[in-house]
C-alpha cells in the first residue's frame, strides 16, 4: 500500500510538474518568435523585389515591385507597388494600428480609383501565391504557441512550434526556426481543410545588414494547386529615413 501511495505521489508531483515544463517550453518559444518577428518587421525598409510564379501550365511570370515599412509611433505602414515608370500603377497600402483592426487600400492604376479591401478576403499580392496574412506585420500575442522540438533544415538546426493563430484563415502553422540566427527557414499552413501552403527560405542566400537578417530568396508553394511564386530582393535598404509622403496610393 505504501509503494502505491508513494507512485500516486509521484505520478502528482509529475502532473504538477508538466505545466510549468510546458510553460516554459512556450515560454522559450514565444521568445524565439518574437525574435524572428522583430528581425522580419523591426526595421523601416525599402526594397526592390522580383516575383516569378510558376505553374498553371503556363511559362512563368516575372514581376517586379518595390516594397516598402514604415513604422511611425505605434503604426505600421507597408507599401507595395509596382514600378513601371508610371504614376498611374497598380499599388497596396497596409495601416496596422494596435487595438484596430488592419485597413488595407489599393489602386488598380486608374487615377483617383483607390478603394479598401477586406482583409478578411486573403488578398494576394499582385495575383501570386503571398497574401495579405503573409506580408503584414505579426507579434507573437497573435498566436497560442507550442514547441514540438528540433529538426534541421537545409543542414540548418532548427526549433520547431505549431502555432494556432488567434484569427485569420489559418488554423494552425508549423514553424521551423533556425537556432543560429533569428529567421523563419519554413511555414507549413493549415486551413480546415488541411494542409494548404508552403512557405521556404533558401537558407544559403541569408544576409546580414547591420543586425538584420534577410532572407534574400524565398517561394511560397501552393500544395493543392501546385502553383509556385519565387521571391528575389534586387536590392534593400534598412533603417533608413523613409518620408512619410511616400506612403500614399497617390504619390
């Protein structure tokens, strides 16, 4: 009786023992996210960006925009447009606000001719395989967190964690992130249906710019229709002074 009572008691103190283990398994995850996070979102940037998009039996498509950050106080701006030489040129305009909701705006080139979009809808970026909820800015109070373990991707030691986000048309995302550098290496995405996309970075064209690491090659692959953008930065500009008049649909 008194080897039983004494299992009962370990196996408690084990129960009593697992949140706190799980905790500061989140713990330590959550962190390394919101690292990652700051790395991809916590600079002004300027970029010039080349997409291919493979697939639908057609040749592939290239196309060029520039992409641009701004944070000003506690308000995100992000600009992308395309740059053809032309005021009148296809653009989107992102305003991330704590506490309200994303208002996204966008302009098909026609003069005057700029209307919201519902961020609800997923829209893609100039019709590739990256959508809204792929570009926006994230902190890691937008997901419940787990950590699954470690793996290596592209040679690269990893750390994985499945992520339930708290809204948005994603169920669940796995992420793998590296342990050498604060970068997302891969994104699995999950909607109810399943798994839905793929995101990669070329872990061989990482570069550092001051304390910033950019993923300078990327795609993301669409698993049910088999469709694939590449993604390629020309050029970026980091923590520069970004004039606010630039982050207009009509400027």
């Amino acid at each position: 009786m008194r080897h039983a009572t004494h299992r009962t008691g370990r196996l408690a103190a084990a129960l009593l023992l697992t949140p706190l283990l799980s905790g500061f398994d989140s713990s330590r995850g959550r962190e390394a996210l919101e690292e990652a996070f700051h790395n991809l979102y916590g600079a002004d940037v300027l970029a010039a960006v080349e997409l291919v998009v493979e697939g639908d039996g057609r040749p592939p498509q290239k196309l060029g925009y520039a992409y641009g950050r701004k944070r000003k106080g506690d308000e995100i701006r992000t600009l992308m447009f395309r740059p053809d030489g032309r005021r009148a040129t296809d653009r989107a305009l992102l305003f991330q606000t704590p506490g309200r909701a994303d208002r996204l705006y966008v302009s098909d080139g026609s003069p005057g001719n700029v209307r919201p979009v519902s961020t609800a809808g997923g829209w893609a970026l100039f019709g590739s395989d990256f959508s809204y909820e792929d570009f926006r800015a994230h902190t890691s109070d937008e997901y419940r967190i787990e950590v699954l373990g470690s793996d290596v991707v592209q040679q690269e030691p990893t750390r994985v964690l499945r992520l339930r986000p708290l809204e948005g048309p994603y169920e669940t995302l796995l992420v793998w992130l590296s342990t050498r550098r604060p970068v997302i290496l891969r994104v699995d995405y999950f909607d109810r249906k399943g798994l839905w996309k793929r995101y990669r970075a070329d872990a061989k064209r990482l570069r550092r710019h001051l304390e910033w690491w950019v993923p300078v090659a990327d795609e993301m692959l669409d698993l049910r229709t088999g469709r694939r953008t590449r993604r390629e930065i020309r050029n970026i500009v980091l923590d520069t002074s970004v004039p606010d008049e630039l982050f207009t649909l009509t400027q």
